[in-house]
C-alpha cells in the first residue's frame, strides 16, 4: 500500500500543482470562498466522490467508503471506522508581490498562509484514497472548511452544524505548510502544541483640548500608554509579573488616537492579542486585564472600555494518535525527514476540533534555501517548493490507511 500512494503520489503530482496554482490564483477572503468552494466540488464530482456543500455556506464534507472484504475475524474488522481529514479553503486581505504565473489575479487578497496547498494536498489525498478503496475498510471523511483566518473560525461553525457527526469521526488529521522547513521534511508534536488567541479592543476616553492649555484636558494617550505599561509590567516583563508559570503573550499592535501636534484627542483604540495555553488561566487573565485597565482609568481621571473577544481554544496533539502518526511517517518519509516540533504561541481553529476528537495537527515542509524559497507565511512573497505537494497528498492518505488498515 505504501508504494502504491507513492506511486499515485508521482503520477497526480502535475495535476495536483494545477489544481493548487489555480486556488492561488483565485483566491478568497474567509466565508466569501464561493468560487474556490465551487472548484472543489467539481474536482469530486469529476472523480465521483459523494460530498454534501453549503455547510457554513461554503464548507464541504465528502465521504470515500472503503470497500475492502471484512476480516474474517470480527474483531479485526474496520468497516465503522472513520477518519476525517481538514483543509483550510480561505486566503489573505495581503497583496502579493509574487512574479510568478500563478499570482493572485484578486489584488489585495493571497493564499500568504497556504491554504492553496492544504486544499489541493486533500484533494489529492481524496483522488488517491478513492482509487485505493478496494484496498481499505472504513470511511474517510474530508473536511473543507471554510473562514480559518476569521473569528469566530469556521472549524467551530461547521462543527456547530454537525460536521462531527453522521458519520462520526473518531480521530481527525490536518497538516500545515511549514517555510522554515525544507520540503520533504514533516514536523510532529505530541500533546500541548498551540496557544488559545484572544483578541483585544480598548477605548480609552479622556477629554480633548489645545495642547498648550493641559489644565483643560484629560490627555487619553497618556492614559493609554500608561495602561499598556502597566499590561506589560504583569504579563510579560521577567522582573515584575506576577503571573502563573504558564505559557503567556500579551502583545498591542495598534494604537490609534487621532489628534495633531497641538491637538489633544477625546479618545484612544488599542488593539492587541493575548494567548496562553491554560483554559482556567485564560479566563483569569481576562478578569485580571479588565481590573488593571480600570484602575488605570480612575487614578488617571478618564474612563474606558475592555473588550476582549474570545477567540480559538489551545490546540493539543492527541499523544496516542500523534505517536502512532510519527512512527507511520518514519515509515512513508524516512526517520531523517521526521522532526519533533517546539510549542508554538501561534494559533490555529483546528484547535477546535482538537477539543473534540482526537487530533493531530502536524507541519508540511515547503521550504527549499538553494531555490530561495524561505518567505514566511502571512507575507506578500510567501510561495511553496511545489515538490512538497507530493508529501502532503501522500503522507495525508498514508496516515489515513495506518489508522484503517
């Protein structure tokens, strides 16, 4: 079975660099993937893989029966298993800076996260693994989902309307371009991989004014820094937190306070993020921020508001699964193109699912340094070494066939 994927993995692998130059040629913002989604579902109906669209409007779940004869021992048998593959359908708000012939033709908008390559990477799994179902009992399910990029992420919609059910899957795998690494490499981590993602919006209100009169004025951007040191002091600075010795990142990106050099403006927005990998910890850290921020605001005479919008759960590796995915991958790949991955404060809505079932969510490389391929993800010149589209449809619908066979 190995060498028959490999096989189909060489012979698919143009058709499969076509499908994934045209979804990065055309792509679309989170929940707008109707024409990508419509792409899709005719690569299935061409290769007559049943599939049910319009979940979250633009999600896909497809179904491969195996059709393998059952063991003659019952309890050998895996005909009710079931195992589900995710990719990602949706892109960017980047505008890319690429000069190749499949550059985005939707200025403004680039598969800068690789999403490209998750969706062509299943759908040349699904190709493969529905040419083998003679050869395996149970049923794959392949997820294609849509707004990963967006709270409130669309893994947590479509698992809102059911995707985890009829038939339910008992395990789930997704992987994920990785440009650090080198294609044909993968990279694994057991148990606690991501961080949980929060977004945070402030207002900070004061009282505007000429800046030459500062009797008259409450100065908001005062307040704000002040309120963003005194953030930093408790959750990031080494000397200072008080904080549980847990993985933790508050960080602000924006700041806006639209006033001139002799105008006080009436109000302040911050934006930033916060993640952690501690669920107990995490809804603390949400009442500790709100409590600093008004006691800012009132020794500092202003008022304000704290929003914090809940955003993906941390994502665990479910240890037996992903162990047994590490051992089948040495196998496929090689020992030395399998390598152990750190934490990563990154994140990611697969979480979700990894909340549900047992998940493994593991990295593809697309890296190559001689080709000068190394661009990171959620840039305007990210691009992949193609080549790694034959690991990530191969070893996809590898590690599917460990878990039925």
């Amino acid at each position: 079975m190995k060498e028959k994927i490999k096989s189909l993995s060489e012979k698919y692998f143009a058709e499969v660099v076509a499908l994934r130059r045209h979804l990065h040629a055309n792509p679309e913002l989170s929940f707008e993937e109707f024409n990508t989604s419509a792409f899709v579902c005719s690569k299935l109906d061409e290769w007559k893989i049943p599939y049910k669209k319009g979940i979250v409007k633009t999600g896909i779940v497809a179904l491969i029966e195996g059709e393998k004869k059952p063991h003659p021992d019952p309890l050998q048998r895996r005909g009710s298993r079931v195992i589900a593959l995710r990719a990602d359908l949706d892109a960017l708000p980047i505008k890319e800076e690429n000069k190749k012939d499949y550059v985005s033709k939707n200025v403004g908008i680039m598969h800068a996260c690789g999403h490209d390559v998750h969706t062509s990477s299943l759908l040349g799994a699904a190709k493969i693994l529905n040419e083998l179902k003679n050869d395996f009992e149970g049923t794959v399910k392949l997820i294609f989902q849509p707004g990963e990029e967006k709270l409130p992420g669309g893994a947590s919609l479509m698992i809102n309307e059911g995707v985890l059910k009829n038939p339910k899957p008992e395990s789930i795998f997704a992987q994920h371009v990785f440009p650090s690494m080198e294609t044909g490499k993968v990279g694994f981590r057991a148990g606690m991989y991501m961080a949980s993602t929060d977004e945070i919006y402030i207002t900070v209100k004061g009282k505007g004014g000429h800046a030459a009169m500062p009797s008259n004025y409450v100065n908001p951007l005062l307040i704000a820094s002040k309120l963003m040191l005194a953030l930093q002091a408790e959750f990031m600075d080494e000397k200072t937190r008080t904080i549980p010795n847990i993985p933790t990142v508050l960080a602000f990106g924006k700041i806006t306070g639209i006033g001139a050099t002799n105008v006080i403006p009436d109000e302040v927005k911050i934006e930033g993020t916060f993640r952690t990998m501690d669920e107990k910890w995490r809804d603390e850290a949400h009442e500790k921020m709100k409590d600093i921020a008004a006691k800012v605001f009132a020794e500092n005479g202003g008022s304000g508001e704290f929003n914090i919008m809940k955003g993906y759960p941390f994502l665990v590796n479910d240890e037996t699964l992903t162990n047994k995915a590490i051992a089948n991958a040495k196998e496929f790949l090689g020992k030395e193109n399998v390598e152990m991955l750190d934490l990563r404060m990154t994140a990611e809505d697969f979480a979700f699912y990894s909340q549900h079932i047992p998940a493994c969510f593991y990295r593809l490389g697309t890296g190559n340094k001689k080709l000068g391929i190394t661009s990171g993800v959620h840039t305007s010149t990210f691009d992949i070494d193609e080549e790694a589209l034959k690991t990530g449809m191969g070893l996809m619908a590898w590690l599917v066939v460990c878990e039925l066979k």
